[in-house]
C-alpha cells in the first residue's frame, strides 16, 4: 500500500484508533505507528492511554495539553463571534482543527511518511481533519481506514478488537459513539439513531456532565460572569482563566440541568444526524455574553453580526477554521466587542437560564429616555418621523385609490 514507514496516528484510545494501530501495522508492511493524542480537557478518558497505545503496537504516544489553546484561541473567538450552528455550540467541530494542527506538527518533526485517523467515511470529522492537514502540510499522504478496510459496522470493530486481543471500555450495549471534551460530549447511535426514541436521561450513567431538569435541585443557584471586550474574566468575583471558568460553569451548570440539546442535525456530507448533547457550561457561557450584548451592541451592528454568525458557523462546522474568510470574520467580530465589557447574573433552575441582571460601564441603555415616567425625551418629535418613515406606503396607497377611481 505505498511506501509508508512511518505514519503519526490521531490516537484517542476509543474503539476507532486502538484496532487501527494493529490494522496498520498489518496492511502497511509493519509500519512504525506513531500515536498522538490531544488532551483537550476529556479528562480520565486519557488515563492509561500511554499503556495501551505501546501494548497494542504503537512505537511512541504524545500526549499534548492543548486545553488552553483550545478554549483562547478556538472556543471563545466562536462564542464572540455568537456562532451556532443548527442551535449546536460546535464542540467537536472546533476541537479538531486545534488538535490536527498539533498532529502536523509533530508528523513533520518525526519525519512521517503519513497521518492517520479515525474518522468514518459518514462524517464531518474527516473534513475537518483533512482540510487542516491540508493547510499545514499539503503534500502529507493521509490515511483514512474506514476509507479501505473491509469492516462495516461497529460490532464487526469489536469481533476486531476481541480477536487481536484489544482491550476495550465499552460493550455492544453501551456503544454509543461519544465525543468528550472540556466544553461538551456528544452522544450518538444505538436508540438514539431513531428520532422517535426520547434520549434517557435520567438513566445512570446516560449523562455524564451534569443530571436531568427534573433530577435538578429544587432551589435555584445564582451565578455572576464579567466580560472584558466580549472575553470571559472572572466566575462569581473571583478572576481567573478562561478555561477555569468553563470548568466551573460546566460543574453548577450540569447540577441543574443545564445545556441538553437533542437535535436532527444537517451532516456536511449530505446525511441527516441525530445526536445528544451535553454543554453546561457553553450554553450559560453564550448566553451571558448574548444578553452583555444587548446593552453594548447598536442595533445595526448586533443585526448584522447575527447574520455574520451563521456563516462563522458555518465554516467552523465544516473544518474551514485555517481560511482568510473566517480569519476576516474574526477581525470584524474583534471590533465589535471592543466595547462589550461588564458583568451578567444568571438564576438557574432545573435546566432553565433566568436573567437576573446586566451592567457595563459602555451600556447604550438609557433609562432617561426608555422609561415610562418623566424624561426629557420630546414625544412629539415621533410624528415627523412616523410621516417620513411611513411615505412610501402613504403613496403606494395614494395610488391605489386613484386606480379605483378610474
């Protein structure tokens, strides 16, 4: 199958990636198989990762933190940008150009001869991927299994892995096929590929990131996020990093049945799929910057940055992160932040997110001239407005009665 040698694989220690070192090293003339894993806040997922990786025929296992870089530079320019796609907060979709940029570099540092990964032939993640190595390194042979081998389905993945003696964390009735990470986990397959079946939730261990609104607590639990320039600082007064903050909103979000999403969502490669997911954190995260928003946006600009939004989406969603579109989608969303700054308190309870209040120091709310009571505002200056705004259906009604006339 070439002249490959080495080749650096995408390793996550899931079903996918552990039968594959041991295909690869049969169907590639026992190449040496390099395993990279990107920890981007999946936590035990990456416990013993190293022992099974060499035990099943890697050479070597890189284990790169990425968290931070994931949350500064892919997590939060999308949540500024107010990007979702289909109401999903993209949380497999940016994970992986962050963690294939890293797999590229470390190719080209051992020299591989190629880069290997999971990914089905059915999903977005290939693209994703592909389009990243592309834009690191062009001329890098990819090798995709579920593109060549002769396995069809999950189960035939399991009667490989029991017969080359793999040791696996999952069984053919819990196989969901799963994405973790620190801003979400996704659940797919097995009951849920019928849109007819409602999602267990309340069944032990469905979810993982938090319980179900009505397992939730009875008594609500307030939190406060302040922003600098649409960025998030601090968690209840408290200052620290970004991805501490996730990790906190993620902890009271999940015990009160935040951030479940059950959706039928558009698959890039054509095909509609079903998935569950799991945001805590994400969804109190986009939704207090959506209501800073509010007071620190004009109307024309926060209009347009909706439309904007869909696009940002769009291409994160597609694996289109390394492109000059979303790189001048950025600059434009930058600009309309420099002024969204303050503080959001948010109630939560049993799954619901109540606004509980908003300041900022650029607020372009002015109580004076909303209120109901006394202000200096001119009412009267509204009918010359009302006249002008209202002429052309004024004439288009004009000339409506002079054709019946006739």
């Amino acid at each position: 199958m070439g002249d490959i040698k080495k080749v650096v694989l995408a390793y996550s220690g899931g079903i996918d990636t552990s039968i594959i070192i041991p295909w690869l090293k049969e169907n590639y003339d026992n190449c040496e198989v390099i395993a990279v894993s990107g920890n981007v806040g999946q936590g035990t997922e990456l416990d013993g990762l190293e022992e099974k990786a060499l035990k099943t025929g890697a050479s070597k296992l890189y284990i790169e933190d990425l968290t931070d870089e994931f949350v500064d530079d892919y997590i939060v320019p999308t949540m500024k940008a107010g990007a979702k796609y289909e109401d999903y907060l993209l949380g497999t979709s940016f994970a992986r150009p962050v963690i294939a940029k890293r797999i590229v570099e470390i190719a080209l540092k051992e020299g591989a001869d190629a880069i290997c990964h999971g990914c089905t032939g059915k999903g977005n993640d290939q693209v994703r991927f592909e389009l990243t190595i592309k834009a690191f390194a062009p001329n890098m042979k990819i090798i995709a299994p579920w593109r060549e081998w002769t396995i069809k389905s999950r189960d035939e993945e399991i009667d490989y892995a029991e017969a080359h003696n793999i040791p696996l964390k999952i069984n053919r009735e819990t196989n969901y096929s799963k994405d973790k990470n620190l801003w979400h986990l996704s659940h797919e397959g097995l009951d849920l590929e019928d849109p007819g079946n409602e999602p267990l939730y309340n069944k032990p261990g469905f979810l993982e990131l938090g319980v179900s609104p009505e397992m939730a607590p009875d008594e609500p639990t307030y939190v406060e996020i302040e922003f600098e320039k649409g960025a998030p600082v601090s968690f209840n007064g408290e200052k620290m990093k970004a991805s501490k903050i996730i990790e906190k909103l993620n902890e009271v979000g999940g015990a009160n049945g935040i951030g479940l999403l059950d959706i039928v969502e558009n698959r890039l490669v054509g095909m509609k799929s079903r998935g569950v997911y799991e945001t805590p954190g994400g969804t109190i995260l986009y939704h207090a910057h959506d209501v800073l928003e509010t007071i620190c946006l004009d109307k024309e600009t926060s209009h347009f940055k909706a439309q904007l939004a869909l696009k940002y989406a769009d291409l994160v969603y597609n694996g289109q992160w390394f492109t000059p579109l979303r790189e001048a989608l950025d600059a434009f969303v930058e600009k309309t932040q420099e002024n969204v700054t303050g503080k959001v308190r948010l109630k939560l309870y049993k799954g619901n997110i109540i606004n509980a209040g908003v300041w900022s120091d650029y607020s372009l709310y002015n109580e004076d001239l909303a209120s109901f009571g006394e202000s200096d505002y001119d009412q009267t200056d509204s009918a010359g407005f009302i006249n002008l705004f209202g002429l052309p259906i004024k004439v288009r009604a004009m000339l409506e009665n002079r054709k019946k006339n006739k």
